[in-house]
C-alpha cells in the first residue's frame, strides 16, 4: 500500500468513467458516486432551482452503503485523500446535470485537515482542475462543515486561500452548536446554511416566527444570504420564506438524485406545497 501522501497526489488516477461517460471513484472495496440535490430560491410565487448540493453515494458489492457507515470505516489519514477524491469526482460529474446557469455546492470537513500544507495544496489543485471540468470558480460553494475546527486560525487561512482562487463560501449546519459570531466575523462567509435538524425543532415552537427572523436579520447584517436545509414539511418551507430566507433546500421540494438523473427545470408553485404538502418530483426518471 503506498504511503498516504502518495496516495493523496494520486487521487485522479481513482476515478473511472462508465460506458456514458459518468464518472466513479474506487476505493478499496466501494465505488463512489455522485448524487445532486436541488436548491431552491422564491421569485414571484415559484421556486426555481439555482444550484445543487453534491453528495457521495458509496456503494458496496452493488448495494448502496450508507454515508455514515462508509466515513465511520475511513482511516483517519485517508480521510482527505477520500475527501478529494468526491470532491473532484463531483467537479467532474456536474456537467452531466445538462443544465446552465446552476451554482454547486460542496461540503469541506475542517477536522480532516492533519496538514495544513497539504490541504491547501489539495485546494489549489482543484482550482488548476476547474478547466478541465468546464466549470468557473464563480459557481463553486464551498460548505465548511460546523465543527469544531482543530485550529480555527489553519482554518480561516483555508478559508483565504479558496476565496484567493474565486470560491465562494457557505458555513454548513448552522445551529448544531459550534458556530458563533466570532466565526461568522472570521470567515465573512457568503452564505449561511441552517441546520436542518435545528429548524425542525424550532418549528415546533408557538412562537418560531418570532424566534427565526431576528436570526436571519442578524445572518443578513453580516452580509451573508442564509439557505435553509431539511425543509421536509410545509410548515417548514412556510416558516422558511416568511423569515426571509434568500434558499431553501429539503426532500419536500427535491430529494438528491444520482447523476444521470433526467432533469426537470420547471419550478415549483410555492402556494401548492404550502396548502398541500405535497412533494412535486424535480427529477424524473434516469434513463434506461
């Protein structure tokens, strides 16, 4: 087996495309692969999709492997050698999509960051790589994960050297505890994601409305657009857009799709998911 800082300086050579050209990673015994789930934002009544989040799919003698189970089974010194291994993996597949104008979102876990030199060199690796994929920094959303970074100083140096190269960044999970306004003062991040497991419990609150918007005005103050993730209910996406979220994102409007998924570009009628509930496919169905 070579040593992990060889295998990190090797991550193309890991990924394989298929008979129509869609793209997968190997890792020992899992095959990786890339799924997409739509973001939404309001305009005049209808939710339009304006990006996707990206997300691995492992799998596992033919049978999906739930993401959990697979990182839990991850080495720690290959954790950012996997991680970069999506990431381009994800770079690679948006285009598949077949769609234009859509910005994709991904996720950066600052624990897996056990060498500073490398991660940074990881980062300016993919940035040399937007080329090759038809993609322009502009459209990239780097999530950070919120965690307790190791060294929240490596952190908002990462941080710099993503935006020096034309990313975007959004702080992730926002609400499940580690965040706070001196983070958000560091890393100015351009888009706010809320936890979703956080605002579902809010949501059970007499008094969510109340409670919600003073967030997202504090959130808008430090120039940040705030996304809200896990909308699964029409209570959700109600409390969601009277608050004044700028995205929305959650499995009552679109579930993620693997890559090669027809897509269906149509918005959704707001008022038709807040009076019924009911979940309108974005996808349709992959081709045979």
């Amino acid at each position: 087996m070579k040593p992990p800082l060889e295998r990190r300086r090797d991550v193309r050579a890991a990924l394989f495309a298929d008979e129509i050209g869609i793209e997968y990673g190997v890792y020992g015994d899992y095959r990786l692969k890339s799924a997409y789930q739509p973001i939404f934002t309001l305009r005049d009544g209808l939710l339009f999709p304006v990006a996707v989040e990206a997300l691995a799919q492992p799998h596992r003698k033919g049978a999906q492997v739930p993401v959990r189970e697979f990182l839990s089974a991850l080495p720690a010194a290959d954790r950012l050698y996997v991680e970069t291994m999506c990431r381009m993996l994800h770079l690679a597949n948006f285009r598949n999509i077949g769609v234009d104008g859509l910005d994709l979102f991904f996720n950066y876990d600052p624990l897996i960051n056990d060498h500073e030199g490398r991660a940074l060199a990881e980062i300016r690796l993919m940035a040399q790589h937007l080329g090759e994929f038809e993609l322009d920094a502009g459209m990239l959303v780097c999530e950070i994960t919120e965690t307790a970074a190791p060294d929240e100083g490596v952190l908002a140096r990462l941080v710099g050297e993503m935006r020096r190269n034309g990313l975007r960044i959004a702080i992730d999970d926002f609400g499940a505890g580690h965040s706070t306004q001196e983070r958000l003062e560091r890393l100015k991040p351009d888009i706010v994601k809320i936890d979703g497991g956080w605002f579902a419990q809010l949501c059970r609150h007499p008094a969510a409305t109340r409670l919600f918007r003073p967030l997202l005005d504090l959130l808008h103050a430090h120039g940040a657009r705030v996304l809200v993730e896990g909308i699964e209910e029409p209570q959700h996406l109600r409390l969601a857009l009277e608050g004044g979220a700028d995205l929305v994102q959650g499995f009552l409007l679109a579930r993620p799709a693997p890559v090669g998924t027809i897509w269906r570009e149509e918005p959704l009628d707001a008022e038709s998911l807040l009076d019924k509930g009911k979940v309108i496919p974005l996808f349709g169905r992959p081709p045979a």
